[in-house]
C-alpha cells in the first residue's frame, strides 16, 4: 500500500501537533497562547469511530481510524491525507503562495484549492517552493482541489488543467465542489482519473443527505474517500456522518469556526470560552480539537502568519469525555450557508 503522507502526522507533530472550503477563514480569537507542545499520550489517540460499524455495499466492514499521534487518516482509497490543513477560499495567487508556504514550514502537509478559487497556480508555486527549499518533499504534502458540476462537458480534460496549474504530476484528492446538473458525469470523470493515475482519491463536497451521496455515486466502482461540507459545533451532521462510514468516507469541514461573519459566535460562545481557559488554550484551538476528537478532517483556512500557526499550534492536550459532550450539546441543526 502507497503511504502518501507517511511522514505527515510526524512532521505535523514535531512542528507542534494538531490542531477550508471547501472554504477558509481566520482565527481571529484575539488570543496569544501560542506553543509548540510536546507530543503528548491520548487514551483517544487511536481511534474516532462509533463503537458499530456498519456492512458496506460489498459485504466488508469499513471504518473510518483517525490516528491523533500521527495526525492522519487511513482513507478508503488506501491512501492516508492529514486531518488538518489550510483552506485557500478567497486569496488570489500571491496570497495562497505566502500562506501556502508558511504553512508547510509550519508543518501543515494538507492544503485546499479549488478551480472555482483561481489560486491553483499561486498554491503549486508555495508548494514547489517548499518543496525546492527541502522543508518538505511532494509525496508529504496532500493536495486536494474540485471541479464544478457545470464543468461536466469538460470535467476530465480539466484534470489536465488543475495539474498544469498546480505543476504537480498528480492530485491527492479531487472533488466534486457542489451538487448540480451534471455532477453524476462529472463525477464518473473523477473515477476515470483515478484509473489513469491522476487522481489518487476522490469525493464530493456540499453533499449533505446519504440519498444524495448514493445518486452521485450510483453506478460508480470508487466510493467517495472525502466528503467536504460545513461542519462545526453548531452544525454538526453526525447522521450523516455515521451514514457514509459505511463506505470508508470521512467527512471533512469546511469553515469549521462558522466562516467570515460568523467566527464570533462561536469564539465567543460560553462553553467555548469556558473549555479554552480550562485548557489555557484559545477558542480557535478547542474548536480544532474538537473536530479531530470527533472524526473530521478540518481546513481552516487564513492569510495571517500567526492565525496560520495557532490553528496548528497548542495540541499537547484533549478535551474530556465531559467537555466532548458539552460541544456536541452546541448542535443546532442550523447551517450558516446553503450551498
């Protein structure tokens, strides 16, 4: 089996340890407890999973493994991606080569595009960079960008294109970026690209129902490995979640502090504040480890060189079963976007 990021959980680590859009956002908690922790031992380091496990189409059990020490998953296309990256929604080239290469010296191995973003070339350049500077080699950094659904006429030779904008000979994760006339073509595209080595996983993002999921697949011999969606303590979808495990999909957020307009709520939430300074940790940071400690991927995204460290920084603790309980207990069924 091919370990794409079999080093990324160890550089995650040492460069602190743990802790997009589809979209990204800063973590303007006002906070300065910034560190970089040693590893620490977690009685929940090697598993985020229910206790059940559900029979996939085929007969076989999947089951969806976080490892915490490593900072990776296992992900149904026998590829491992970081459970934590950088979101690049809404900067330009310039701007997601600066932040794209801050986070690799930071330790980040996971990065977000998108077509639809128009920064895939500014985020190659940030990656190569760090790639030319030796802080990373191109196997320990997972990339992922999406295609529209309206692109569906198109959809494989724009492959080509997301790979000549980037500069890479391969994409770690391909996505459709949203439900839409065409996704099932675009999707059966995707599936063509992991045949001929250009893709190594593929999903879809901004599918929120299990029937949803099952009509873009339908027919199709590759199982999403990701599904990307708004996901946060507000809104936090376990069902759905729980559904696609069967297949070996994880779920990964997107603006998992709310998004632009909305970090403050949850920054400035009660029981956020309150675990933070049990923890001397800043609201961001809890946040983050809650979506680890609760099985999703998470790409908070930022252009702010410190915000970029925080969001990966201060990882040396976990939040208790009681305080796990007290954000899960934040769910309101409410999503801030409704793409």
């Amino acid at each position: 089996m091919i370990r794409l990021a079999k080093r990324a959980g160890t550089a995650l680590l040492s460069a602190l340890m743990l802790i997009c859009c589809s979209c990204g956002e800063s973590s303007d908690s006002g906070e300065s407890s910034i560190s970089r922790p040693e590893q620490v031992q977690s009685k929940s380091e090697q598993r985020v999973s229910d206790d059940s496990t559900a029979d996939s189409s085929d007969g076989e059990e999947e089951r969806v493994v976080f490892d915490l020490q490593a900072g990776t998953v296992m992900l149904n296309s026998g590829y491992e991606m970081p459970i934590l990256g950088l979101g690049t929604w809404t900067q330009d080239d310039d701007t997601a080569e600066a932040s794209v290469y801050t986070a690799l010296k930071d330790g980040y191995r996971l990065i977000d595009t998108a077509q639809y973003y128009g920064n895939e070339t500014g985020v190659g350049r940030g990656i190569r960079r760090a790639i030319d500077e030796g802080i990373v080699t191109r196997e320990e950094v997972f990339v992922t960008t999406k295609v529209m659904p309206s692109n569906y006429d198109r959809a494989y030779s724009s492959i080509d294109e997301s790979l000549e904008r980037l500069g890479l000979d391969y994409i770690d994760l391909m996505l459709i970026h949203q439900s839409g006339s065409g996704d099932t073509e675009v999707y059966s595209a995707l599936c063509q690209g992991v045949r001929d080595g250009k893709l190594r996983s593929i999903g879809i993002s901004n599918y929120y129902t299990l029937e949803e999921y099952e009509r873009v697949t339908a027919g199709a011999d590759i199982k999403p490995a990701v599904v990307q969606n708004e996901n946060h303590p507000f809104y936090q979808n376990t069902q759905f979640k729980k559904d696609v495990e069967k297949y070996g999909t994880v779920v990964e957020s997107w603006y998992p502090f709310g998004g632009r307009g909305h970090t403050q709520d949850l920054f400035g939430n009660e029981t956020i504040m309150d675990i933070a300074k049990a923890h001397g940790k800043t609201p961001a940071q809890v946040i983050l480890r809650w979506h680890l400690q609760a099985g999703y991927i998470t790409i908070p995204g930022s252009q702010d060189p410190e915000h970029i460290l925080e969001n990966i920084s201060g990882f040396d603790f976990e939040l208790t079963e009681e305080e796990m309980q007290r954000m899960t207990g934040l769910h309101t069924g409410q999503r801030y976007e409704n793409w």
